[in-house]
C-alpha cells in the first residue's frame, strides 16, 4: 500500500526529471480521476478561438502527458 509520503515524493521525483516540455513550457501535476499525471502546461490553458483549439487537438500529441502515480486513498475518501 501506498502512503501519502510516497506519492509526494513520486510527484518530486517526475516533476524534476521532466520539468520542461518539448514546446518549451513547464509541466505541472495534475489530478484527474484518482491519478496524477504530469502534463505541459499548455494542455491546461483555455483556448478562446477555433483555430487555438484546432492547433491544441492538433498537437496535443507532442505535448508531455504522463501518468505518474494512482492515488488510491482518493477513491477511499470520496465515498
């Protein structure tokens, strides 16, 4: 079983082996459905025009997102 003290340190540990995407930007953690993934920041920015939302979905592909660790408390907790 995992605690809260791993899951920090995994966060660290991902966030400076990756700070940077390849575009440049920085990546952040992000918690989304019980797992927390370190992703580019720009995948996070709203995108007002067609054309931006275009060119995201276009190059959402190039852009870090990875799963860095299942939080399994989180579930327990939301019930």
């Amino acid at each position: 079983m995992i605690n809260d003290r791993q899951v920090v340190d995994l966060i660290e540990r991902a966030n400076e082996a990756d700070p940077v995407c390849a575009c440049g930007r920085h990546t952040t953690p992000v918690f989304r459905d019980g797992v927390v993934w370190l992703e580019c920041s720009y995948l996070s920015e709203p995108k007002e025009s067609r054309f931006s939302r275009l060119v995201a979905a276009a190059t959402a592909f190039s852009h870090t997102h990875a799963r860095i660790v299942e939080v399994p408390f989180a579930a327990e907790s939301a019930t």
